[in-house]
C-alpha cells in the first residue's frame, strides 16, 4: 500500500508539473517577411491577371471555397452589370493599398487596405472606384489564395 501510494504521489507530481499546450497551437516558426513577400506576390499576380484580361485564370489566386461581398452603390452597380460575364471581378484592373497585414498562422492571414478599381463604361470610358476592404487570405496546397472578401465603398 506504501508503494502503491508513493506510486500515485510520483505520478500526480509528474503530470502537475508537465506543460499542457493546446493541440492546436503552433510549434514552429513562421518565416514573416518570407509569408509576406508571398502574399505580395499573389496581390501583384492577382492584379495581373485582371490587367490582362486572363478571368479565366483568377480562379489560380482564389481558394477552392472563395465568398466575396463587393461594395455596393451606383457605380458599383453599374460597373457590376456592364462586367457581369467576367464573373465574380468584373472590372477591367486594380491597384491594391495595403494598410495593413497580419500573418494569424501558417494558413491564415488577412489584408486590410484601400483600393482603386477600374472599369470602361458604355461609353469606352475608363472610370474608377474606390473603397475599402477586408480579405481573409488562406494557403491551399501551399499558395496563399483570396479566400474571403468584404468590400465597402465607404473609404476607411
């Protein structure tokens, strides 16, 4: 019975002083400025691709479960109907302004910025709009993709 409480004592002792993590929690190093660069990178590509007229190709910079909510407004709707068979980015190009990028994890970050938006009108105009956006950026097969989007053309 001594031994057995000994025994008891010893193993409650041992597993108090074990450090408890969550199963979830991050055991190694992000590389930061490497994640960034990257995500950089699927911006100017993005940006890109519009520019181009590749709208075949966004779906290589979204992920697999993209949701987007675009700005609204009358410019934006109008930019909207006029684009509607390019899909979910109707317009003809982009500039992106970062304010501010946060890495959560090794698959998840977001973007928070401004951006100019640039579409041509009945009319063969080239006309601009401007507003401000979340998107929630997640890496599939090892690529940051877009995976969300909420767009406001309040400018914050």
């Amino acid at each position: 019975m001594k031994n057995t409480l000994l025994l008891i004592i010893t193993v409650l002792l041992y597993s108090c002083g074990q450090e408890n993590k969550p199963a979830n929690v991050l055991t190694h190093k992000i590389d930061f400025e490497k994640e960034l660069k990257e995500i950089e990178n699927l911006r100017d590509s993005f940006s890109l691709t519009l520019k181009e007229g590749r709208y075949e190709d966004i779906g290589k910079w979204v992920s697999s479960d993209v949701k987007i909510i675009g700005p609204g407004g009358s410019g934006w709707n109008k930019m909207y109907e006029l684009g509607k068979e390019r899909g979910r980015f109707p317009y003809d190009s982009i500039i992106m302004k970062p304010k501010e990028t946060y890495i959560m994890n090794d698959t998840m970050a977001y973007d928070w910025g401004t951006s100019s938006v640039f579409y041509t009108d009945e009319a063969g105009k080239t006309k601009e709009l401007r507003n401000s956006f979340l998107v929630i950026l997640k890496k599939e097969n090892g690529k940051w993709k877009l995976h969300r989007e909420v767009g406001s053309s309040t400018l914050e």
